[in-house]
C-alpha cells in the first residue's frame, strides 16, 4: 500500500507522455492523409490528361484513316484519268492541238494532289511522333505516381499501426489508472472511516485527559497539604542521607544502553567463537606441519604450544560468560552509567586474563614459526611471509594489551575510592573505538600474511590434503574475525556520540550531568539491591496464597505419621534387605555381562576356525584324488574341534565351581546345592557342561539366524537404497524434463500468439488490399464503358461522312 502512490505517479507521469504523443501522431496521420488526397487528385488530374491525349490519337488516328482512304481514293481517279486521256490520244492523233491542252491540265491537276499527299504524309508523321513523345511521357508519369503511390500507401500503413499500437497502449493505461484510481478511492473511503473513528477516539482520550488532569490537581493539592503538615525534615540536604534516595532517570536511555549493552555482547560472543576457532584449528595445524609424529617425532615445544593451545575455551569462555551476565542482570528500571556497572569488574578481569594468555602463545608461536623456515622444503619467499606473519602477530597482541588498558580503565570507575572525572569518559571511550579499529587492521593484516603463507605452501610437494584441509579452516576463522571486528569497530564508532554523553539522572539534591561530580551527590550502591528487593517483595506479595490443608486433616496426618514411626525400624530393615538383595542382583548382572562378552568373543573365534575348517575340508576334498582317504579327514577334523572345546569347557568348570559351593545359573532359574562327594561333583559338571553345551547351541542357532536376518535386511536397505537413489535420479530427470516441457510450452505458446498477430495482420491487410483493388477495378470498368460510349458517338458521325463520300 506504501507503494501504490509512487506508482500512480509513474503511471500519470506515463500517461501525460502518451497523451503528449497522440496529438502529435494525429498531425502526423493527417499530413500523410491530406498528401495521400493531394496524390490521389493529382493521378485524376493525370488519368484524366491521358485520356484527352487518347482521345486526340484515337481521333487524329480516324483522321488519318479518313487521309488515307481519301489518298487511295483520289489515286484511283488519277489512273482513271490517264487511262481515259491515253485512250483519247490514241482515237484523236488528228488533233494534236487539243491532248496537249488536257495533258497539261491532267499533268496541272496530279502535281496539286501530290502537293497534298505530301503535305498530309508529313502531317501524318508529325502526328506519329507526338503520339509516341505523349504515350511515353504518360508511361513515365505512370509510373512515377504509381511508385509515389506504394510509398504513400506504406508510410499510411506505418502510421495506422503507430497509431493503433500507441492507442491500445493508451487504452491499458487508462484501464490501468482507472483500476488504481478506484483502489484509491477504495483507500481513501477506508482510511476517511478509520479517520472518523480516530477522532472519536481523540475526542474521548481528551475527555479523559481532562479527567485525569482534574483527579491529578486534587491529588497534588492533598499531597502539597500532607508534606507541609507532616513531613518532618528534607533529606535532600544532607549528601550521606540523599545517597539512599532512589534516583529519577531518563528510560529511553537505559532502553538504548540495555539494547546497545546485548549488541554488544553478541558481537563479544563472535569474537570469542572466532578465536577459539582460530585457536583450534591452529593446534590441528601444529599437530600437523612442520612434524606430524608419525614420519618425525614433535619437537617438547610444539608440545607445550599444542597444550596450550588446546586450553584455550578455558580464558575465552569467562569472557563471554561475563558479559552476557552483566546483560542479563540489567532492568529497565535502573540507571546504568559506568558508575553503576559493577559487573564490568569480572568482565574485565576475564578480558585481562585472556590477554596474558595471549601474550603467553607469543613465544610459541615465534618458535614454531621459526621451526617451520628450519624444514628443508621452506623457500625464501616462504621464509619471508613466515617473518611478516610474525610481525602481524605481534602487533596484534600490542593492540589487545591496549584495549586491556581501557577496558580495566572503564571497569575501574564502579569501585569505590577509584574514580575518573566524568570529562575524561569521553577520551576513554575514543581511545577504546580506535584501538578496536586497530584491532581490525592487525586481523585484516595477519589475515593477508597467512593467507599468502598459506597459498606458496600449498604450491610445495610435502604438503598433504589434510594440512590443506586445516589452512582451510584457519583461513576461514581468520576471515570471521575481520568481519566481527568490523562490525564491532562500526559498533563502536556509529555509537560514540551516546557513550560519551553523560546520562542525565537526578537525586533530589543534584543531578549527575553536571561536569563537577565533586559538588553531585551520588547514590549509594545499596539504593539499587534495595529497590530490587522491594520489587521482588511486591511481586510476591502480589502472587495468589496457595491452598492450605484443614486442621482436622492435618492432625489426622499427624496421628498416620505417629503410628508409621513405630513401624520405622521394621522398614528399614526391610530396605537393608532389599538393597542387599539388589546388590547381588546387580552382581549377577555385571556376570552375566560379562559372560556375555565372552561367549560372543569364543563365538567370533569359532566363525574364524569353522571358516578354517571349510578351507580345510575344500583342500580335503582336493586332496582326496590324491589317495587320502574322507574318514581320516573327518577323523583328524573331530579330533581338532574336540581339542578346541576342550580349554572351553574347562574354563566353564572353573566358573561354576567355586568353593564347594555350586550356583547353577540359566535363564530358567537359580539351582543352589552343597558338594558332599567327588561322584556328585562329576555328575554335577557333566550336567552343567551338558546344559551349557545346550545353551551354546541354542545360543549359536540364535547368533546365526539373527545374522542370516541382518543380512536379509542390509541386502534390503540397500536395495531399496539403490531403489530410492534411482527414484531420485528420475524425479530430477522427470523436473528436468517438465521444466524443458514448460519452457517449451510457452515459447510455443508465444510462437503462436506472434504468429497469429501476424496472420491477423496479414489477413487485415488483405483485406484492405482487396478492397482498395476492387475500388480500382469498378472505377476501371467505369471508365472503359464511358470509353467505349464515346467511341461509339464519335463512330456514328464518321460512318455517315464515309458513308456520304461514298455516295
């Protein structure tokens, strides 16, 4: 809903470009149409022209028809003519006065039609060549406005589909902002009501206020009553009794430093998880490289290192513990400033501790460093990050000694008689952000040395897969204590402003903002366990009183009780009976445990000589072509499994007999008897071996089918572990696959939207093509039949003239 406003915005701001747009597109699409009637005019004006120039040829065509009939015509009355004046120049050769007279005239007569007949010869063929200069000029401009035409027509397509496109873009949006208008208005109705009930509620939480207000000034108005009567001296002016007053503070800064106080503990938390595990792994390394106690024996001081090392949770846990019981032990309720907070005492013991430790792995870690550049594999450029590794670490425990210093400094000022000005807090706290930022870069530094020690060793042919196995994990404790000292130096400095702040808390005599704490009295360390105290006995008070036993029923109990302690001494001898009755039930338990793990390792033992035996009996059967007869053979294996069970039984006599004293145990039962004789011993250990026998074999009959089951069920669980490893290979196959399926899906689907846009496209501009042809051809048709009327007015004049010359 945060969102919806944003996006009216993007989708008005859209809108108003596309609503900017049509009217430019609509000009656009009016030019193009008013060029496309200028050009559909000027083909009129053109076509037009055309069919003047092809009525003037078809009528200078006629023209010259008539011209030429005429000159045929005329030809034939001058070979008319010479025949008839020859004919009279032969019948009249008396007369020679008058054919030359006619022949004159005849000869007069044939030079003007041949005058005529060239002139209109010439004529006919001026008349040809302004025909073919019209026919061809009229095929250019033919073509010419038929290729402005099909330029015309395309550009009108492009912009009817930019307007259409544009148009159905304009229609979403508008359906689109129609949408999210009336959601709005949806919103804006919900949120007028929500409003009209806040203003009922504002209203009634004034009525209430002013209630409260009225009930409060009478309150104020008794208590000021009750203090200027009754109250019989101020303690606020004297510093020793002001000390044991509760002091009033500001919550929201105790919230903040209890929030700021767990954040911390949590990032203290990491960076005691981080170098314990550096710690470890560390060991795991040292136990490793450069001797690893199997190949070379390792070095009393790599040793000691080791031990040391493996004693690390020993002084980081107090650390952590330590903190996270000062977080816990803070309440809302109460001030905490340095002042107060006695427990950082434990945790900066804790924290100095651990710096000693620290300070104690130095040594080793130079001479280990130093036994690691002895070994013969190590290179110069090996021996050279071994050195700056070195001075990493060095500095790494100067910065931890630095941060003891501030840590036991800020601890200090809760004791008594140990106190700082609270102007020099400031510098405290400053000193203890940068010293965490130079924990930081040491860490980033012994990071970047190891890191580089760790990538030229792994080059080295002696170093296995387990100690790459442990630079690993080194390299990985050391990349989280960069980051937890990142976050602890941001913690720190994004937090300065408020640890430097004096907390402003007051006493009723003074306040403990002001800079000169000599004149402020401060408050007794008591006034807090007072008050939690009293908080404790008010919330007991507060708790419901548990059910309590009537009188009759209790001295009902008392008379019970009384008449049971005469019974006390019988019970307890009962109990002593029965705990040394338990007692040698747990003994007999603890025998037969033990027999137990002795019957299964004679078992073993006899799996491994019966599976001799069959070894033995297949080199029997081999052997057997060989001569040696089957009955010695089982003869000589008879007698090695007597020999076996013999030291078994006797160890079983030994058991069973033990002075003179017999205690047959089976799991039917216990048979006690008393050796009188030597006969009945025999008897007895032959019954006894007869019963063990027994119970052996059941024993074994049971060890083998609970085998042969187990079998059965590993061949199961692995076959249907097989099964379920081939059912999880085709379940991801048959994902595969159904993923391929869908994403082919869609593309089909896709390929059949555009290409069926497309034919809709194609099938509307058909369309239009065939209908703008059909426009064409009936205006042709009409045309052609105007044509033919006017050839068929202009045919009937000439016909009558030709019919007439005829005549």
């Amino acid at each position: 809903m945060a969102d919806l406003p944003e996006k009216y915005q993007k989708l008005a701001g859209e809108y108003a470009k596309l609503k900017a747009q049509i009217p430019v597109l609509k000009k656009a699409y009016l030019d193009e149409q008013g060029e496309a009637n200028k050009l559909k005019e000027s083909l009129k004006e053109k076509s037009q022209t055309v069919r003047k120039y092809e009525q003037e040829v078809d009528s200078l065509t006629f023209r010259n028809q008539q011209l030429s009939k005429r000159v045929v015509f005329l030809q034939e009355e001058l070979e008319a003519t010479e025949t008839s004046s020859k004919k009279k120049s032969k019948g009249k050769g008396s007369e020679p006065s008058t054919p030359d007279r006619g022949g004159a005239a005849h000869n007069g007569g044939s030079n003007v039609f041949n005058e005529e007949l060239q002139g209109k010869i010439e004529e006919n063929a001026l008349l040809h060549k302004q025909l073919q200069e019209v026919s061809t000029q009229f095929d250019i401009q033919v073509r010419q406005l038929q290729a402005q035409l099909k330029a015309s027509e395309e550009s009108k397509g492009q912009h009817e589909e930019v307007i259409h496109a544009a148009q159905q873009r304009a229609k979403e949006q508008i359906d689109k902002l129609q949408e999210e208008k009336a959601m709005l208005e949806v919103k804006a109705q919900t949120l007028e009501s929500d409003l009209k009930e806040f203003r009922g509620r504002y209203e009634k939480a004034e009525q209430n206020l002013n209630e409260v207000e009225k009930n409060l000034h009478s309150r104020l108005v008794v208590a000021t009553k009750t203090i200027q009567d009754k109250l019989p001296f101020i303690d606020t002016k004297i510093k020793d009794l002001n000390g044991y007053n509760l002091p009033t503070h500001d919550r929201r800064h105790q919230l903040r430093a209890k929030e700021l106080i767990t954040q911390g503990t949590n990032l203290v938390g990491e960076l005691v998880q981080g170098l314990s595990n550096f710690f470890t792994y560390t060991e795991q390394r040292s136990k490793i490289y450069p001797a690893d106690g199997v190949t070379e024996p390792i070095s009393p001081l790599n040793i000691n290192f080791c031990k040391y090392l493996h004693e690390n949770m020993i002084y980081l846990r107090p650390v952590d513990q330590s903190m996270r019981q000062f977080a816990e032990n803070l309440q809302d309720d109460s001030l905490t400033i340095l002042e107060t907070a006695s427990e950082l005492q434990d945790f900066a013991k804790h924290f100095t501790y651990m710096v000693v430790y620290m300070n104690k792995l130095l040594p080793y870690y130079v001479s280990s460093l130093e036994a690691e550049n002895a070994v013969s594999s190590c290179t110069a450029s090996l021996e050279s990050k071994n050195k700056d590794l070195l001075q990493s670490l060095k500095r790494l425990n100067a910065v931890f000694n630095k941060m003891d210093t501030y840590v036991s400094i800020l601890a200090t000022q809760s004791s008594q008689g140990i106190n700082h000005p609270r102007a020099s807090h400031a510098k405290f706290f400053t000193g203890l952000s940068k010293s965490m930022d130079d924990l930081h870069t040491a860490i980033k530094e012994v990071s970047k040395h190891y890191n580089s020690k760790v990538s030229l060793e792994h080059q080295l042919p002696t170093a296995t897969k387990e100690l790459k196995r442990t630079d690993e994990c080194v390299v990985a404790s050391l990349i989280s204590l960069v980051t937890n000292t990142g976050k602890m130096a941001a913690f720190l400095s994004g937090n300065l402003d408020f640890f430097t702040t004096p907390a402003g808390y007051r006493t009723r005599g003074g306040s403990a903002s002001v800079d000169d704490s000599a004149n402020v009295s401060r408050s007794h360390p008591a006034v807090n366990t007072f008050r939690q105290r009293a908080a404790h006995y008010l919330s007991s008070i507060s708790k419901p009183i548990p059910e309590s036993v009537p009188h009759c029923v209790a001295v009902q109990n008392r008379k019970t009780l009384y008449s049971s302690a005469e019974s006390k001494e019988g019970l307890a001898k009962q109990l002593s009976m029965f705990q040394q009755k338990l007692t040698k039930l747990e003994q007999e338990k603890e025998h037969y445990i033990l027999e137990l793990q002795l019957l299964k390792i004679k078992f073993e033992n006899e799996q491994v000589k019966t599976k001799q035996l069959e070894k033995d009996l297949e080199k029997a059967s081999v052997t057997s072509s060989s001569g040696v007869s089957s009955a010695d053979v089982s003869n000589s294996l008879e007698d090695h499994i007597e020999r076996l069970q013999a030291p078994s039984d006797s160890n079983r006599r030994s058991d069973s007999v033990n002075s003179g004293h017999y205690i047959d145990t089976t799991m039917l039962g216990q048979l006690e008897t008393s050796s009188v004789t030597k006969n009945d011993q025999d008897t007895r250990e032959q019954l006894i071996m007869a019963h063990y026998s027994s119970r052996i074999n059941d024993i074994t009959l049971k060890l083998q089918q609970a085998d042969s089951k187990t079998v059965n069920f590993h061949a199961e669980v692995r076959a249907l572990q097989k099964q379920l490893k081939i059912a999880e290979k085709e379940k991801e196959i048959g994902q595969d696959e159904l993923k391929l399926s869908n994403q082919s899906l869609a593309h089909l689907k896709d390929e059949l939207q555009t290409t069926s846009r497309s034919y809709e496209g194609q099938l509307s501009m058909m369309s239009e093509h065939l209908a703008g042809m059909n426009e064409k051809l009936a205006q042709q048709k009409d045309e052609i039949d105007e044509l033919k009327q006017q050839l068929t007015l202009r045919s009937a004049p000439s016909s009558k003239s030709s019919k007439k010359s005829k005549k």
